[in-house]
C-alpha cells in the first residue's frame, strides 16, 4: 500500500485552513451581532445606521458559515 504524502498534505492543509476561516466569520459574526445591541435595546427605541450595518454584517457572516458547512455536507454525502 502506497500513500501520497502530497497529496494528504494537502488534504490537511486544505481543511486546516476552512476550518480556521469558518472560526473566524462565526467570531466576527458574533461580534457584530453583539454590537448591533440586540437583547440589549429597549423596545420603541430608533435603531441607527450603524446598528443595521451591524446585523446585515451579522447575517452574512452566519451565511457563509452556513454555506461552508452545507458545501461540505454535499461533498460527504453521496446524492
């Protein structure tokens, strides 16, 4: 039995590197849902600008998240 130790690099380098990008948007998507203030606002009170840039930048980030994980479920799993 022959192993292709380039080509398991690779594979390593590969899923290394998603798996810190998705830690990294999940992070940031945290963040910014965290500064977009929701929980923390009293009802009836006007939202800013910077709070909607916030959650829009929120919802993206969870978005790729969500994208990454469903691409790689694709990938696994045999249609």
């Amino acid at each position: 039995m022959d192993i292709d130790w380039g080509t398991l690099v690779g594979v390593f380098g590969v899923s290394l590197g998603i798996s810190v990008v998705v830690v990294v948007m999940f992070s940031l998507g945290l963040a910014t849902w965290a500064r977009a203030g929701h929980g923390e606002t009293a009802p009836g009170t006007p939202r800013g600008r910077y709070q909607k840039v916030a959650a829009v930048t929120a919802v993206l980030c969870f978005a790729a998240c969500l994208a990454i994980a469903a691409y790689g479920i694709d990938l696994i799993v045999p249609v």
